[in-house]
C-alpha cells in the first residue's frame, strides 16, 4: 500500500497563477484533510472533508478551494497565487473510527514569486 | 491561550539519555491524543496514540496520559542521535479533526 501520495513534489508559481495539488489514498479512509504548514506556526487546517460528497472549512480556508472527488481522492485548488500562500502543504486521511488518528503524505513544497 | 501548547525547545539530551517532552491542551472534552514524529524536510510520522488516563508503551516510547491535569506527555527512552527530530502533540477535540502543537524539537547528542 502507497499510504497517502501527493503531487507535485514541487512548485513555483508567478503570483495570480492557479494550481491544483493532487492527494490520494489507498486506506479507505472516510475523512481527509488539507494542512500548510509555516515555519513557528505549526499544521494549520485549510479544508477537511469527513466523507465523500462533504468538506468544510478549517482554520485557514481563504484563497482555496478542494473538491472530494471520489473517496480516494481530495484536491486543493489555489485559484489566483499570492506569495502569503507560500508554505508546504500536506494533506493526511483518517479512518472515521471515533479516533481520527491521521496519516500524512509527503508534501508539497509550494513557493509563490 | 492556544488549544495545544508544547515548548518549541531545542530540548537537549545526551545519547542514552530519557528525553522527556510534554504537551498540555485546553479543550476538557478531548478524547484521543496523539505524537507525531517530523524529521526536517519530511511529514510528520504518528508514533504513538493513547486514549485513557496512564502510561502506554510501544518500545522505547511511552506516552502518558493525565486527563484531570489536561497533559500528555512523551518519553524516549536510551535516546538516539536518529531520535533528533520535531515532535508534533495532537489532541482531538471532537467535530472529526485534530488540533496539533507547534511542536517541540528534539537534538540527541552523540
């Protein structure tokens, strides 16, 4: 099993541009979660989706959007690029058990010019 | 006053040594409590899940679990250079999510 993958590993885009990183799992995992992570600012949670066909806001959700696209998959889409979105981003899945103890991919190491 | 507090460190030991890192949190409804392990450059890693008050131990890693004083705690013990990394505090407060610290770092001296 591959766990959690992400794409791209990396990215450097002009301010404006739009991307959409990839995430996909292969637990069966209900929930799934979209983090960036700041150096001093720890993982703060941008969108999370408790199952398929639902998602909701975390603490930082501006300037994203994510669509659940099947179970396996959760993607995250910066529309317009701003260089206060420059961050490594991660995104984990959780079995919705009453635990929610979460599995992280690699990341995406994303800078804004 | 944030929900999950860890001191950011560098917490220094000496090979051999217990290295011993702590964690308290806010929410009294909290339920499941978790450590992640993240070396630089990389993802946090869960090493270690506890859900009741008392110790649980998983080889040289124990965590301790004390719900009345709102405190987790995780201790490494014979302290390996390999051991030096971030140690993430995650606390589920219910709604699904998990709330995590900023974070502790550790450095294991040869």
């Amino acid at each position: 099993n591959a766990g959690v993958t992400q794409t791209p590993k990396f990215q450097v885009l002009k301010t404006g541009q739009s991307m959409t990183l990839q995430c996909a799992q292969d637990m069966n995992h209900n929930s799934m979660y979209w983090y960036r992570q700041d150096p001093g600012m720890g993982l703060r949670l941008i969108y999370y989706s408790a199952s398929e066909g639902t998602t909701d806001k975390g603490e930082v959700p501006n300037g994203y959007n994510v669509s659940r696209l099947n179970k396996r998959e959760f993607s995250l889409r910066l529309e317009s690029a701003a260089p206060s979105q420059t961050s490594v981003y991660f995104c984990a899945s959780s079995a919705r058990d009453g635990y929610y103890e979460q599995y992280f991919g690699p990341g995406t190491r994303l800078t804004v010019t | 006053q944030k929900e999950v507090e860890q001191n950011s460190g560098p917490l220094s030991v000496p090979e051999g040594a217990i290295a011993s890192l702590n964690c308290t949190y806010s929410d009294r409804g909290s339920q499941s409590f978790f450590w992640y392990r993240q070396y630089s450059g990389k993802s946090p890693e869960l090493i270690m899940s506890i859900y009741s008050n008392g110790d649980k131990e998983d080889g040289r890693f124990t965590a301790q679990l004390n719900k009345a004083s709102q405190y987790v705690s995780l201790l490494i013990r014979d302290s390996q250079p390999s051991d030096s990394a971030t140690y993430l505090c995650a606390v589920n407060t219910g709604f699904q999510k998990l709330v995590f610290g900023t974070g502790t770092r550790l450095l294991v001296s040869p």
